[in-house]
C-alpha cells in the first residue's frame, strides 16, 4: 500500500464511507423533520417535541459525522496525492457546497427553535432534494474519474 496511510488505508476508507452513509441519513432526515415540524403550532407539546428531535440528530449524528468525513476525507486525500486530478476538485467542491447546506440546515433549525418559520413546506421538500443529487454526482466523480 501506497502512501503514509499503508496498510491501515482500507480501514479508513471504511470509516470514511461508513460516516458518510451516516452523514448522508442525516441530511435526508432533517429537512424531513423540518416539514413535520411546520406542521405543529409555535410553542406546543408537539413543537417542543420536534425541537428535541432535531438537537438530537444535531449533536448525535450530523456535527460528528461532517467532522470525521471530513477528518478520513483529508487522511485518503493527502494519502492518495490527488491533490491536482480534476475528479477530486469536483468532489471537494461539492462536499464544501453539502458542509455549507449542513450549516444552512443547522442555521434553520435555530429559526424553527425560536418559532421562525421563514419558508414554505414545499421549498423545504425541494431542499430534501439536494443531498441525494450532490452524493449522486459524488458517486460518479469517485468511481468514474471522468476528469
């Protein structure tokens, strides 16, 4: 095995992709939340519920799976020198654009806990969207290297 990783690169690409499956779950789930939270009145039992329910997929599965797919990702790409191929500038430009939709999501949930509701259920089912084109794209650029 190739690079400083050696033997143990199998075993942090595991984790890698496994972190991102979690990722992932968690960036369908919570514009999901979000809708089902839409439809409760400011201040209920049923609110409060649903602002528990996001702090929870919060600090338990989305902050700590960016963080260590993020961490693998930069391990298998100082690992791998690929540093200048063309696939990985599109990979890392998407990842960023996920990493600033985590914080626009993270950044909406604050809005829903004060009792904001700045957007439609409609444009929050559109957003549900965006995770799964980006990590289609991903997909592609990883497998296929088409640059």
């Amino acid at each position: 095995m190739a690079g400083f990783l050696g033997v143990t690169m199998l075993w942090v690409k595991a984790a890698h992709v496994i972190f991102v499956i979690f990722l992932m779950a968690g960036l369908f789930m919570m514009p999901r939340f979000f809708v089902y939270h839409h439809q409760c009145a400011v201040g209920s039992d049923e609110d409060k519920k649903w602002i528990e329910r996001e702090d929870r997929l919060r600090k338990i599965i989305l902050n700590p799976s960016l963080i260590l797919v993020w961490v693998f990702g930069l391990m298998l790409a100082f690992n791998g020198d690929v540093w200048r191929e063309g696939w990985f500038h599109g990979k890392l430009l998407l990842v960023i654009l996920l990493s600033a939709y985590h914080g626009w999501l993270i950044g909406y949930f604050k809005k829903l806990r004060r009792g904001e509701r700045p957007l439609t259920e409609k444009k929050l089912r559109l957003l549900n969207e965006v995770p799964g084109i980006a990590a289609a794209i991903i997909v592609v650029l990883v497998i296929v290297r088409p640059f």
